[in-house]
C-alpha cells in the first residue's frame, strides 16, 4: 500500500504542481481544468483514464461542457501519496501544461 505523504512532502508535490491545490485538511488534491469545447474536454479524460488504468489509479471527476474537475486520493491509504502525485503531473503534461 502507498505511503500518505506528510504536509511537508504534500507541500513539496504542490509546488511541483502549482494549478493543483490542497483540500480535504489535505487528504485530497484538486484541479479544474478548461478546454476550448467538450470534444477537448473529453479527449482529455480519455487519455487520461488510460494512464489512471495503467497505473490501476483512478480519479474521482466530472465533466461540465468544456470544464473536467479532478479530485486525486489514495482512499485505500486515506490520503494523497506519490500515486496522487505522479497521476497529477500526468493529467498536467496531457491537457499541456
């Protein structure tokens, strides 16, 4: 099982990740993407559901028009750990930045 990162490494993994934010007391991180339309907005939820299925992590989000919210935790180990992390800077580097 994944480790929870404790709020210096958490704050570290957010300065690496300056648009995700904290929430949840810190058992969570959370990012609002928004793309040009739907079609942007839902090319990127599917790559990224084939990255969260390699990586047998998956996020808990949702899908408005062009705007997909995304809340990144590791329920089995009741926080965010270096899954959460990585996961995060993938969805990063695939919707460009």
């Amino acid at each position: 099982m994944p480790k929870v990162l404790g709020e210096a490494e958490r704050g570290d993994a957010l300065r690496r990740l300056p648009k995700w934010q904290s929430t949840r007391n810190g058992e969570a991180i959370a990012r609002s993407f928004t793309f040009r339309d739907f079609n942007e907005a839902f090319g990127f939820m599917a790559r990224a559901a084939l990255v969260a299925e390699k990586m047998d992590h998956h996020p808990d989000w949702s899908n408005s028009y062009k705007t997909v919210e995304v809340t990144l935790s590791s329920h089995s180990a009741g926080g965010v750990t270096e899954l959460d992390v990585k996961l995060a800077g993938e969805m990063d580097r695939i919707a460009g930045g």
